[in-house]
C-alpha cells in the first residue's frame, strides 16, 4: 500500500474511540450530569434556608426584641484572595467553581443563622423566667368575676366622696379570704407602717415589677420569703384607709404604679378578660 493510498484511506474513515475515551466520555457526562443535579439541590437548600431566615428577622427577632440581622452580613460572600484557583484551567473550570462558590455561600449563612438561633434561644429561655416571675394571675379566686369593685383610674374617693385617681383595683370578699401571690418573687415587706394601706404585702418579683396587696386581716408570709405564683399570702381584711372588707390590689413597673387589669392573663379567657374590663372600667366609687 503506498502512502497516499493510506492517507485517503484514512482520511475516509469514520473516527473511532478508543474503549479508554468512551470511558473517560461517559465519565465527564456523568459528573456534569452529578453537578447540575448538585445544583438543584442547593437551589431547594436556599430555598428552605430563605425561609427560615426571613421567620428570624421577621418572626423571632422581632419577638424577642432583638435586631434583624441585615442582608449584607447574612449574604456576604468572600473577599480578597481568589480562592478557587487551583480550580481553573479545565474544560468545567466555570461549573465547577460557580457550584463551590454557591456551596460557600451557603454554609457561611448557615453559620449566621445558626448563632442566631442561639442567641434566640438564650433570649426565650429569659422571657420564659421573666413570664413565670411577673403577675399573672387575679389575687383572689373570682370564679365569677363578680368581685371586682372598682378599678383603676379615676373613682370617687369614698371618705371624701372627691374624685381621685385609684392606683389599683378593689376586690370585694369576707374577711378571711385567702390572697394569693401573683408572680413568683420575694417579700419585700409584710407589715402596716405605710399610710392607708394597712396590714400590706409588697412582692418583687424581678425584671422592675412588683405587686402589692393592702388591707389585710391577716399574713401568711414574712419579710425576704421566697414565694411562687398561686402561694397563700395573707388573709383579706379592712386595716388602713379601707371602707369595707376588701384586697386593694397594685402592680409597680420600676417604681410606677400601673393597670393591674392587664396582668391577669394566666387565668382568664378572652371573654372573661372581656367581661373583667368592663366591670373594672366602670367610673364608680372605690373602697380604697
Ligand atoms: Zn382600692
């Protein structure tokens, strides 16, 4: 065979593979094949990942009083060196550095949310502590909501028969009836040498509250005693500036005396919550 005659012939020749490069084919295929479904993946990834990010900032962060953390910290990618150079100069260079990139990116926010979440988690475990401590119960049993007497804001004065503003809410029961505590706490003070208030327990229960209970018969508590929501405290009376049998009843938020209305949500439906405000907001006259 002359040269030539191998030259056409050759040249006319289907091309064919060799068994190594149909491997090494089917091989690449398959890993490009591998990447794209990768992708997918960290699409349904970032997907989820959205999504409990936007309940942190929007949801939880709020919730818990803390800041939303901003996109630019939560989406930051990486600056400075190149660190996906041993990864360029190949055929795939570009899908395999854009899927690396995309990885990073998603870990890195994974990490941000995750200290996120502990500090969400620090922050409820506190909220939690402060929930039990606070006054949530009505400090007497009021089955029937019908011992509320007066409440808060402006009532006439039942010595002077003088409009005044009345600082807390009158519950009306016989002398004897237990008082309970409304939050977890200390006892501040159990005595009677504050003007009007007669035989009185003042409680701090933390976090700037405190609630106090006045015009007792009788206590069940001392001075620095360590109490829990729903404990008997004392025994409702008439001592002090009292007109009849009754428990005057006040919270403290940092010094100042506020609504005790809003403080009763541990015991009551949205109906009784109802039924309790319209009684207490009636403008009548206050036992004091
Ligand atoms: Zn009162």
């Amino acid at each position: 065979m002359s040269g030539l005659l191998f030259f056409v012939l050759y040249l006319n020749l289907p091309y064919v593979e060799t068994p190594k490069e149909k491997t090494l084919k089917r091989e690449l295929a398959n890993a490009q094949l591998r990447f794209e479904l990768l992708n997918k993946k960290m699409e349904q990834a970032e997907a989820v990942l959205a999504e409990v990010q936007d309940r942190d900032n929007n949801l939880y962060r709020v919730y818990f009083e803390a800041n939303p953390i901003p996109e630019e910290q939560r989406k930051a990618g990486f600056g400075g060196i190149n660190r996906y150079k041993d990864l360029e100069g190949f055929d795939n260079s570009k899908l395999i550095i854009a899927t690396n990139k995309r990885m990073d990116i998603l870990t890195k926010q994974i990490v941000v949310q995750s200290r996120s979440l502990d500090e969400i988690a620090k922050l409820a475990e506190e909220k939690e502590k402060l929930l039990i401590a606070i006054p949530a119960i009505q400090p007497v049993k009021n089955e029937d909501l019908t011992r509320v007497a007066s409440g808060y804001g402006y009532r006439t004065d039942p010595f002077t028969k003088a409009r005044k503003f009345h600082y807390g809410m009158d519950f009306t029961a016989p002398r004897g009836t237990p008082v309970y505590a409304s939050g977890d706490g200390v006892v501040e003070r159990a005595d009677a040498t504050a003007a009007g208030y007669g035989k009185h327990i003042r409680i701090s229960h933390g976090y700037g509250y405190e609630s106090l209970y006045a015009h007792l018969y009788k206590y069940n508590v001392r001075k620095g005693q360590r109490i829990k929501r729903g404990d008997l405290i004392g025994f409702v009376g008439s001592t002090g500036r009292s007109e009849a049998p009754h428990l005057h009843y006040e919270i403290f938020k940092n010094g100042e005396r506020i609504n005790p209305i809003h403080f009763y949500y541990g015991n009551l439906s949205p109906d009784e919550f109802d039924a309790l405000l319209r009684v207490a907001q009636q403008e009548n006259q206050s036992l004091d």
